[in-house]
C-alpha cells in the first residue's frame, strides 16, 4: 500500500481514513503523521475496532446486576455463578473473512473467542455459533456457492474447536436469500474461572515490563480490521491476503501456559492480540490504565524476512497474546512459555507518558498519544431514515387455499426445519465429560459443573426475518427466544451477549435499523434482568449494495442449580400428557409459513409481551424444580405444529394432539411466549394447579405414544416424519461432491 509517490491525503484514503480524521490525526500529534502512524491510526479508528457508528446506541445497554463480576469494555464479559466460580463468556463475528475464506475465517473466529475467554483467566468450556447462509437447495450458482461456504465454515469450526479440546455444543443455522453476497459466521465461548481469580487486559506500573508471547509474527492477516470495516464487491476475492491462518494445535499451548501463569502472581494484565494485532493489544491495554508505553518492534518474534514496523504492528497472525508483567519476574514467565515451546520476548515496558513510543533498531519510528487512539476514536452520528420497504409491509392477506396437511408436509422438510446433524456432527461435543444437553437435542444446550454440582445452560439465536420487518421487536423477540430456550432446560436466564450483524452504517436505513435494533434489546434485558455483559458489532455486511437483514444475534446463558434437573425438549415416555403453555393467536408476521407459501418475509410483527415470556419461563422453571415436568420445549419458526412434530421424531414417539383454534391454520402461527411440555398423569393436577396460581393459560393437547403424529387435521407416520427430519440436510449438502 506505501507508496513513495502518494500524497498524505491519498495514503490516509487507500488506509479508509477520511481527510476529516487526517486532519484529526494531524492535530492529535501536532504534526503529520509518518506511515506506520496512518496504519496505527486506520486500524484503531476502523469501524471494526472503534465501534465510531455504533457506539452511541450501545451506551443505553443495560449492563449491571448483582451477579455481574465484568460488563462491556474486556475481552469477555464475567458472571458469578455460585460457590466461588464465574462463567465468562463472548460472542464475535467472523463474517467478512469466512466470506473470503470460509476454512480460515471461521477457524480463526473460534481461536479468536477462545483467546478472549481464556486472556481472562477461564478455561474454554463450551462453544456454540450462528451461522447464516443463502439457500443451499437447487442448482443455482448461489446455492452451489453457498453449499461450497457452508462445508468450508463447519470444516473450519470443527477443525479448530477439536483440536482444542473444546466442546461444540449447540447453535444455529438459517438460510435467507439476503446473505448470498455475505454469509455470517458468529462464534461464542464460554469458560470458568474462580470468581476472585479474573484477570484483565491493563498495562500499568511504572517500569513494569510488557512481553510478547505465542506464535510468531507473520504478514497474514495485514489489514484484516480494515477489510472488516468495508463492504464486499466483486473484487473481494483479492482481499484472501487479509484472512487470517490459525493454528489450534499452538493455541493449546498457549491456552494451558497461560492458564499455568496465571496460577502464579507474575503479572498485571494480559491481552489477547486480535483484530488490529499488536496495535489494539498495545493501546487498549494503555488506554485502560492511562500509561503510556514503549516497544522495541525488532524485539517481536518473526517468522519472516524483511518485516517493516508496519508489518510487526498491523499484522494479525494468530495465537499471540501481549502481557504486562510484574517486574523482576520476566525469567519466570520465559520459563513457563519456552517449557510449552512457545515464542516469549520482552519488547517494552510501561511509562508514564502517556504516549505509545515504538523503536526500531532504536531509532523511534512512531510517537503517538495513547488516549485519543484508544479511548477517543471519533464517534459518529450517522443520518438515520425508516427503511421504504416497511411502507405496507404489513398489508398482506394470507387467502391461499392450503390445507393443513399440505402445509405441514411442506413445513418438516423446510431446511430450517430440519435436523443439522451434518453440521453438528463433525464437531465434538462430548470431549470434557460435561455435556449434558448438546447439539440436536432442542432448545438450549447445558453442561455441568464439576465442581458445583450445578449446570450452565446457553443458547444462540435470531429470528432475522422477523428483525427485517420490524427491527425493534425482532431484536426482542430474540432475546425472549434466547432466553425461553435456556429456561426449557430448567436454567434461570442470566445475561446476554450479542453480536449484531447489519448492512452499511453509511446507508441511513440501515443506521435506523441498528438504532431500532438495539432499542428492542435494551428494552427485553431491562424487562427480563438479563443485562448485557459485552459483544460485538459487525457492520458493512454488504456486497454491490445489497446488505444482510438485520441480524441481532443473542447468545443467553443460565444457571440450573442442579445438574441432575435438566430438561430434555423431546418426548420421554409413552402416556405422558402434553400440555400448552401461553396462548395462541393468528400470527403469520415474519414466519416460515409466509415464506414457503407466499414467497415474502412481511407481514406484522407477533406481538411482544415482557411479562408473558417472564411469566412463562418462571413458571417452566419452577415446575422443573418441583419434578413436575418430564420435558419442555419453546413454540417458536412453524408453530405449534412444528414444534411437536419435532419433539416427537427427536424422542422416537408418535402424538395425537387437538387444539381449539380461532382459524385452522393457527398450528403454525408463530405467536410468542409458548411452550409445550410433557407431564406425567400423576403430576398432571399438581401442574395444573401451579399454572391456575400463575395465571398462565394451561392447555392439555392429548397423550405421546403410538407411531403417528397427529395434530389436528394433520397426519403423518412417525417414520416418515424421522426420515425427512433427519436426511433432508444431508440429501442436500451433499448433492455436489
């Protein structure tokens, strides 16, 4: 990109600097910025690391309860979760690489979460991810693109988690027509730690000494918050050099050496190197303590020849974290790296100059104030315009005539109906022993704490159709789904991190839908007590124009205080009696249904009510404890119908189920807020009785068992419904190989 020729002005456009922030950076330093100052200063200020759109929606977040130990603002956000441990937990996008280069992006997505929860001090302990791809049915260029994405991304996912000896446990994969120029890639990782012994990304102490550890650098992944930070167009494919190249078998070692420093009292801080690499590591954790720094670049560990300062500071090569150490204990902290083969160099120390002031061969090639960098980035107010395609959004007629049996044949073989286990089976979810609930089991997905006896359920989701066509209730509703997945464990839902994926902030509808967006999440935390304790922001999901629908995407964590109460979402025993929970209304806003049979995502939005959905999860909760239920499962993409058809093929038992309903078709309402559960005869008047106290409406459908699953004027054989559900995905992933 340097270019002896190019003027200032043009070296800060190709680095998608605007001349108004030159003009900034100018000011800053009170002289013009050298090269490796403009790369310093478009990584750091890069929509990807700076959050300058987004920020002032975020502030509103709430992000406080007793039980929060660390909010917004570290690598990962922390929640107590009893007897003296803490759940720390994060989800991030990969989007933009894994677009390029669907194996690296997303093996490099889960090494990156991994490295912010372990940086904290948190042994990984569970994994999950939102994957969200154009339809992969058909023999269209998009679908064959998309199916080549799709098996890059689950190889990358399941390449790197496996080998880090890390449990996949659940997640989400959709289709929608609006991701074939941008496919999104989510990953979250949850660890735990003792609650007293989290540690924090900070360099502080006068003297202190800050070292580089883990693989060396390389010039992978140059540019890479940049590229992040743009939208795609047809030359996207020259941006692969951007794209990051992870190596799980030297993250491993880098996570038990860490997790073996961390049992010592060697140092002060530690930062992950991500996104802008040895830049955001170095000023982040500056700016959190007000220090300046100095670093000696030709002291970094290389692993090519020729690097400049540029390279050393922009490059994002993997597995390397930066650490504040105590001084006198640099030995100590090489002993421990060197033993698990790993690079370690001390190449600065902490100042009190509050500037960061980079060597080379000791001559000073950078001087830049700390704060401005780090803290300051500019925050912009970008226009915001309700988007002109909700004008009439919600006037449509669903007057076709389809019967229920037509519909529900359509609905079970839908590919976001249908079973992921092509996907999820090539990501080992057992490794650890302490999966209890894991992928295609339903709903939420659980592990248990050894050591407490207690269990950790979490569960991923948007529902991005119904964010498309009202982006304030949709981000709701996902938080409601997230959290109504988790309580059908038995889990009380705890707190949230998201990951919201939009289109270009630089389009004024899309600006409004993020604002909408990130209205309805404050709105459902605040209503439901589930606070937000971090995140991440993905913008310019784009490519020639075309974004990406709103994609708020929620990853919910809850707490059942015993491992040995957690509730399967299938059907358990022949007998049984299933019952509904909530009410049921004609609501076809967003759903699957309009789309199969009307080819639109319109409509109006269901209606979203805090207080039913709280009320439904105490109620599923508190029956749990009491062992009234023998399994529970949220209503949520196909309605009723779907909902029971997909709790009988998954627990191998047929239904006869028959539900009074104001217009046939409501089976497949999504309305929000309902749950099915599955009772015990003995217990079916103690649960009635908790509902009645409850005010919650309570409805017996009819009895599990026998080899057919019968809904209404809905019939079909069990077998057959088992066979689409479980062989469809597969059928169709695998048509081209």
């Amino acid at each position: 990109m340097q270019n002896k020729e190019m003027t200032l002005e043009e070296l800060a456009l190709a680095h998608s600097l605007t001349l108004e922030e030159l003009d900034n950076i100018k000011e800053i330093l009170g002289r013009e910025p050298n090269y490796v100052e403009i790369g310093i200063f478009s990584a750091m200020w890069s929509e990807h690391c700076s959050y300058k759109s987004s920020k002032k929606y975020l502030n509103g977040f709430p992000t406080k309860a007793p039980w929060v130990i660390q909010g917004p603002g570290e690598n990962a956000g922390v929640i107590d979760i009893g007897d003296g441990y803490a759940a720390v937990f994060k989800m991030e996008s990969h989007n933009h690489p894994s677009f390029i280069e669907p194996y690296q992006g997303a093996a490099t997505g889960v090494g990156g979460i991994m490295r912010d929860v372990f940086t904290m001090g948190a042994r990984p302990v569970a994994s999950m991810n939102l994957i969200q791809f154009a339809g992969i049915e058909g023999d269209s260029e998009t679908a064959q693109k998309h199916r080549f994405l799709l098996r890059g991304v689950v190889a990358g996912i399941g390449g790197y988690g496996n080998c880090m000896g890390v449990p996949t446990i659940g997640g989400q994969t959709n289709f929608e027509e609006c991701y074939a120029g941008n496919n999104l890639v989510n990953a979250f990782n949850l660890g735990i730690a003792k609650a007293d012994e989290i540690f924090y990304g900070k360099a502080e102490g006068i003297g202190n000494p800050v070292m580089y550890v883990g693989s060396k650098t390389g010039r992978d992944g140059l540019g890479g918050a940049v590229m992040s930070s743009a939208s795609f167009d047809e030359d996207s494919e020259s941006k692969r050099p951007t794209v990051q190249v992870g190596d799980p078998f030297t993250e491993k070692l880098l996570l038990e050496a860490c997790l073996e420093l961390f049992k010592e009292d060697l140092i002060i801080g530690i930062q992950d190197m991500g996104a802008a690499g040895l830049t955001s590591s170095s000023f982040e954790m500056a700016g959190r303590s007000g220090s300046g720094m100095i670093m000696h670049l030709d002291k970094v560990p290389a692993r090519e020849e020729g690097m400049t300062p540029y390279d050393f500071m922009l490059s994002e090569s993997q597995e390397r974290m930066l650490i504040c150490a105590k001084k006198g204990c640099e030995q100590a902290i090489i002993d421990i790296f060197e033993k698990w083969e790993l690079d370690v160099a001390v190449i600065g120390e902490v100042t009190d100059t509050g500037n960061m002031e980079l060597f080379w061969h000791g001559e000073k090639c950078a001087d830049i104030p700390v704060q401005p960098v780090s803290e300051e980035a500019p925050i912009l107010d970008r226009p915001v315009a309700k988007p002109e395609y909700l004008e009439g959004i919600e006037d449509i007629t669903l007057d076709k005539d389809i019967s229920n049996q037509e519909a529900f044949e359509a609905l079970i073989s839908d590919m976001e109906v249908v079973d992921k286990s092509w996907v999820y089976n090539q990501y080992d979810s057992m490794v650890q022993t302490n999966t209890v609930k894991g992928p295609g089991k339903l709903d939420g997905s659980v592990i248990r704490i050894k050591e407490t006896g207690k269990a950790l359920a979490m569960s991923a989701d948007c529902n991005t159709r119904q964010c498309y066509i009202n982006p304030e209730l949709g981000a709701a509703a996902a938080v409601m789904e997230s959290g109504r997945n988790v309580a059908m464990t038995g889990a009380v839902p705890k707190a949230i991190t998201d990951c919201l994926n939009f289109g270009n902030p630089q389009n004024p509808e899309v600006m409004w839908q993020f604002a909408q967006a990130c209205e309805g999440i404050k709105s459902a935390c605040k209503e439901l007590n589930t606070p937000v304790i971090g995140g991440n922001v993905s913008l310019y999901n784009e490519t020639n124009g075309v974004g990406v629908f709103p994609t708020p995407a929620i990853a919910m964590v809850g707490v059942n205080e015993d491992a040995n109460k957690v509730l399967p979402s299938a059907f358990k025993e022949d007998g049984n009696f299933v019952y509904l929970l909530g009410d049921t209304k004609s609501e076809f806003g967003a759903s699957l249904y309009m789309k199969k049979f009307y080819g639109k995502v319109a409509g109006t939005h269901p209606e979203v009510d805090f207080s039913k959905e709280l009320n439904l999860w105490n109620t599923v909760i508190e029956a749990n404890k009491q062992d009234l239920l023998e399994s529970a499962k949220d209503v949520n993409v196909g309605g009723l119908a779907i909902a029971l058809a997909k709790m009988a093929v998954v627990g191998n038992r047929g239904v006869d189920a028959k539900i009074d309903l104001e217009d046939e078709k409501d089976i497949f309402s999504e309305t929000l807020s309902r749950a099915l559960v599955e009772v015990d005869p003995e217990n079916c008047e103690s649960f009635e009785r908790l509902c009645a106290n409850r005010k919650i409406t309570c409805t017996k459908l009819g009895m599990i068992g026998g080899g057919k699953i019968s809904i209404n004027d809905v019939y079909f054989e069990l077998d057959a419904a088992k066979d689409i559900y479980f062989n469809k995905f597969r059928q169709v992933i695998e048509q081209d190989l």
